[in-house]
C-alpha cells in the first residue's frame, strides 16, 4: 500500500477532505521521523514503537573486492510491532488457514 492509498483510505473512512488527510499523514511521518532524528523513541499502544537501534563501530569486508573498511558508529530506525497488533495479524491468518485460504 502507498501513501496515496493510505491518503484515500482514511479520507474515505473519515469523510475528512483528501487534502486534510494528506497533511495529516504527512505531519505524522515527519514527527516520527523529527524525533527519532532526536533519539527519541515513539510508542503507539496496540500499535508498535519507533526507536534506533545503535550499531557500534566496526571493521567489515567489502565482498567485492575483500578490502577491509572501517565502519562508523550508526543509529538505524525500527519499529518494533506490539504484542495486540502481532496477535491481530497472527490470528487472521490462522483463520485463514483454517478455512483453507491460501494467502501469498
């Protein structure tokens, strides 16, 4: 699903503008990514948490060439799903499969 899709969904359920809803959307993303700029971590109830995970310094190979490169400190973005919504999703699929719809 694209943003756009996400856009037009919500407006649909909402009766909200698609404008209105654009900018919403958007201002949610760009606090998300503002605080985890920030270090800061998010935590939506029932839904997950946004954090960075830190990667410590290190020596890797490039695979390539087998030249060995020095690898900075690094903060990666994640989200980790929360236990309400991993059950949500878990168990529509076990209906799923209990019903014989194969899902791909």
């Amino acid at each position: 699903m694209t943003k756009s899709q996400i856009v037009n969904q919500i407006s649909d359920a909402t009766g909200i503008s698609k404008k209105e809803t654009e900018i919403v959307v958007e201002g949610f993303i760009s606090v998300i990514i503002d605080c985890l700029r920030r270090n800061d971590s998010i935590e939506i109830r029932g839904f997950g948490t946004f954090k960075n995970k830190v990667r410590e310094p290190r020596k890797a190979r490039n695979p390539k060439t087998g030249e060995s490169i020095e690898l900075t400190k690094r903060f990666i973005p994640y989200f980790k799903v929360s236990k309400e919504f991993k059950k949500i999703v878990m168990d529509s699929f076990q209906e799923d499969l209990t019903n014989n719809n194969i899902i791909n």
